[in-house]
C-alpha cells in the first residue's frame, strides 16, 4: 500500500543524505542545491504503478511505497519487480533520482517517453543519479525495482510498513540549468547551460543622498549595503584555440596536472562530447622523427574524463578521434614530419563541471611506437 511521504521522512532523509543524494527540503521550497521538491498530498494507488504505461504523475520530491507483489519486467537495467512512475520536468533542468529500501538496495532507472525499456537514460543501484539538462516539459519515466534473486522478495509481510523489507523512498529533485543573461547566485538559483559560465557582472552599488525631513537638507550619503556586483551566466567564446598550452612531445611521456580549481575557460563542442563543457587545449608540437607508424594516445585512470584530437587545425571539421579515458591517433609520423601539431582537448567530467568539487586527476600523453 501507499502511504503519505510523510511517515518516513526522518528514515528517508537520513538514508539519502548518507548515500549522497540531493537534499530535499521538507516543504515546497527551493534548497541550498538549486532543488525544489513537493512533499505531502495524495499518493497514486497500487495498481497504477505495476504498469509503466499506466504510471501516475508525480512531482519533484519524495515518494513512498513498497514493491510487495509487484510484477516483473526485464530491462537493460535487470530483472524483478518493480514499479513505475511519470515525472514532468517543470523547467530545463537536471534531474535527480535517489532511492533507498528497508530492506534492499533499490535499482532506479529512468526512461524517455513510450516507456521504452531498451533506451534507459540511466541506471543506478544503491547510488544516486541524475540526467543531466532536460528540456522544460519533457515527460520522463522512473522505474523502481528489485532483483529477482534478492532474498528481500522470500521475506514475510510487515504490518508496520515502515519496517517491510520491501518499502522504499524515491527523491526527485531538480536543479535548474540557467540560460544566458540568467543571475546564477546563490547556487541554489541553479548553474549555467552549456557554452556559458557564471561570472561577475557590472557593480550595481550606488551612492546616494539622505534628506532630513524636517529640515529638507542632505544629511549624508552613502554606498546601498545591498547592492554589488551581480554573477550572471554569460557565453565563452568557443572554438576558437586562442590561448592553448603548448607541449613538446617526443619518445617520453609528458603528464600534466588536471586541476578542477583551476579556471578550464575553453569550450568546444565535441562529437563525444557533454554539451561544451569547460575544457582545456593542447597544442602538441610532435619530434619529427618519431618513427613511422607511431600513435599518439592520450590517457587518464578517471574514465569519464573526455578527450578529442584535431589536425591539422583547431576547428571542429578536424576532429580525428574523440572518446573518454583512453584516445589515440594513428599514422602521427606524416603531421610530424610536416610540422603539423595536434590539438588536444580535455573535457572536465560532468560533475565538476557543473562545480562540484574535486581531487585533481592526471593526463597522460604519449608516442606510441608501431
């Protein structure tokens, strides 16, 4: 059976915060991280939910409710019972998921309109997760299960329901994506879109001229203590290679620092890559006698950091390879006996992109010989 989100709210809360879920605030409100929720109301009957067809609206915040006898389905993200709901996101947005069972790790994945079970945008088990930039108004689907193997499924009912094993809480949240122009602080308004970056804008700070009443004369004058400079989104220039680090690259390895902290203010759209998020270019100036054959490859032990080469120019038409974690460019020998260096850029993962803070990670660039 449903029950009001309400009577696990503490239990739920304290099992998200720890798995590292977006906070959702316990009113319709906006929290410290940009993301709103609607807690309370009535809850969609059983029925409704077993089908994702069928799948009752719910919105941004927390939901309760059980997978005891549910049916199962088979999907990209497993199989088992489970049960399915229908979100309209509200604005372009990221959204957020997160779910936790009493007395199992909950699978949540999230689905693109017409229920298509083989076209999942996302699966997770035990972790939070998120879709990153929704159009306002786009209808999505989630889809809460459980494996068909876990002993969860063999226990026996509980009258107190928020003891069964098989209640669970589902968070949405949200974090609005800002347009160009848009003021972007405090956080909690949301961050920047693609291709633009929450910078200070012109100081709004005024000086003025007090009047004395009764005397009709200046008393005295001063700076308004609530003006300042306002952060808005605005659009990096992209594409265009202006300022790139230069490397020499001969038969030894060179590793370079990537360093969230540090400004990555370049932005270039890649075939592979997340929607122009800040990256860093290289302009690798090749040993003109590498050996034949040889392959440069570019690397790094964190897998969703993005890399793309181009040559011989820095524009998108010259992209040559472009992937995560490990890339290369065979038959390098014919751009370095030319003279001809190769871009390379590195693409900052989505989530410290997006501003979340990070340990810096190491790139590796190499020769590879035939």
């Amino acid at each position: 059976m449903w029950l009001p989100a309400s009577v696990f709210a503490a239990w739920s809360t304290a099992v998200l915060t720890a798995c590292g879920a977006p906070s959702v605030p316990a009113s319709n409100e906006t929290s410290e991280t940009g993301t709103t929720t609607e807690t309370g109301g009535s809850a969609p009957p059983d029925e409704a939910t077993d089908r994702c067809v069928d799948a009752p609206v719910v919105g941004i915040g927390r939901w309760i409710g059980s997978l005891r006898g549910r049916d199962a389905t088979v999907s990209t993200c497993g199989e088992g019972p489970d049960g399915f709901f229908r979100v309209i996101v509200p604005h372009r947005a990221d959204l957020y998921v997160a779910a936790v069972g009493v007395g199992f790790a909950p699978r949540v994945s999230v689905l693109a309109a017409a229920c298509d079970k083989t076209a999942e945008l996302l699966c997770v088990s035990g972790t939070p997760g998120h879709v990153s930039d929704v159009a306002g108004g786009t209808e999505l689907f989630i889809r809460v299960g459980i494996d068909k193997n876990d002993p969860a499924l063999s226990s026996e009912p509980n009258e107190d329901a928020d003891r069964d094993a098989l209640s669970f809480a589902l968070d949405l949240g949200e974090k609005k994506v800002l347009e160009p122009g848009e003021v972007c602080e405090p956080t909690s308004r949301g961050r920047c879109a693609g291709g633009s970056r929450c910078v200070g804008g012109e100081d709004t700070s005024t000086t003025g001229t007090g009047t004395n009443t009764d005397t009709g004369t200046d008393t005295d004058t001063g700076t308004d203590t609530n003006a300042g400079t306002v952060a808005v989104c605005q659009l990096v220039l992209g594409e265009s290679c202006g300022a790139p680090e230069s490397i020499q690259l001969g038969t030894k390895d060179v590793h370079v620092l990537g360093d969230p902290s540090e400004p990555w203010i370049d932005d270039h759209e890649h075939s592979c890559g997340g929607a122009r998020r800040a990256d860093r270019v290289f302009r690798v100036e090749l040993d003109p006698d590498v050996p034949d054959g040889s392959v440069l490859e570019v690397s790094s032990a964190r897998v969703d950091v993005m890399f793309a080469i181009r040559s011989p120019g820095c524009l998108p038409e010259h992209e040559r390879a472009c992937g995560s974690e490990r890339v290369s460019l065979p038959g390098i020998d014919e751009l370095a006996h030319q003279g001809v260096p190769a871009w390379v850029f590195v693409e900052l993962p989505p989530d410290l992109s997006e501003g979340a803070l990070g340990d810096p990670f190491e790139i590796v660039l190499r020769v590879l010989p035939p």
